[in-house]
C-alpha cells in the first residue's frame, strides 16, 4: 500500500459499497490505503495541523506522540458524528465526503462548520489520515465480533515497535484501550457502536 501511494494523492470515490464476500485483511488494507491517499490531501494535512497545534496551545508546548494520538481520536469527535450504514449494507466513505458531507446537524468547534457523518470503519480511516498527516503511522484495525450484529473497526498506532489500540469510535476513549476496554468502561451508551446491540 505503501508504495502504491507514495507521495500520491488520488481521491477516491464519495462512497464504495463493500462485497459481502471481501475479507477482513483486504478491508483493512483498502482501509489503509484510502487513509494514506487522503492524508496527502492538502486540506486534510491543513487541518490535522490545526488539530495538533490547538492541542499544543492548550497545554502549552508541543505534543509528545502519544498525546498527539489522543489529540487526533479526541478532535474526530469534534469533526464527525456516528451514523451507521443501512442494515445489511457496508459502505466505505472517502476521508473527505465523511469529514466535509455536512451531515451531522452540528456545528464543529474546530471547522466552524456542519459536521460530517460516518460510521465506525468511516471515522477510523478519517482519524488515521489525520494521524499520518501528523506523522504517526495509524492504521485502520478490523475487529471481528462473533455472536455480534456487526464487526466493528477502530485503529492502531504503531510506535517503536508496539502496536497500539486506538479506539476512535467511541468520545472518551484512551490510547491503547481497546474497542471492548473502552466500550465497558464508558457503559451501556458506547456498547452499541461497537457491537450493534446494548449489553
């Protein structure tokens, strides 16, 4: 993937409908690379550094990795509201449909603007292109969920040789928590976007 888009920047299309029969590597990977493709989309990059440096200014000095990681998650909340795809149906949103549809009936505190709209796999790749438009190698991350209604994804962030779980879901997540980790530890209101049930 990596090498295909290296330095590119090609914009796919507002929304792809995913074949039932596409496993989960592969949607990670097309995942992945549509992430990496946005993330050198001028617009993208001119907001992960505003993202990064209103982080920086609130605490003020600059982000260590692992602060800006939880900057970029936290900032998707600011940026986008979850709205799952019709039942039976997996659609992958570009980075900039989900980030700029204006969708999501609120204003952005970070755009001044409507929010966009997407769901979980949408607002993970959103994030990671934010994130590696910082400079931090983030991935999308594929969780099966047997016994589920649905699959969930969030992303990874991989540092000094550790791959790191990066719920970008559900406000309120810590770096290196888990889909699941942060889901019980936030209650009942956060299990059905990860799970699409209450438990």
């Amino acid at each position: 993937v990596q090498r295909v888009f290296a330095g590119q920047y090609v914009r796919f299309p507002d929304t792809y409908v995913v074949p039932s029969t596409t496993p989960p590597d592969a949607r990670e990977v097309m995942l992945y690379a549509r992430a990496l493709s946005a993330s050198r989309n001028p617009s993208v990059v001119a907001l992960a550094v505003r993202i990064r440096d209103r982080a920086a200014g609130r605490i003020g000095r600059p982000l260590v990795p692992v602060e800006l990681v939880q900057a970029v998650t936290d900032a998707g909340h600011e940026l986008m509201v979850y709205t799952p795809d019709p039942p039976g149906v997996e659609i992958f949103n570009a980075v900039e449909w989900t980030l700029w549809n204006a969708a999501g009936k609120r204003i952005s505190p970070i755009t001044s603007a409507a929010m966009g709209t997407g769901d979980c796999e949408d607002i993970a790749d959103t994030t990671c292109a934010l994130g590696i438009a910082n400079g931090l190698d983030m991935r999308p991350k594929w969780w099966n969920q047997p016994g589920a209604p649905q699959n969930h994804v969030g992303g990874t962030w991989r540092n000094a040789g550790a791959i790191i779980s990066v719920e970008t879901t559900l406000p309120g997540a810590w770096v290196g928590e888990t889909p699941e980790q942060a889901a019980f530890r936030l209650g009942p209101g956060a299990m059905d976007k990860v799970y699409g049930v209450a438990i």
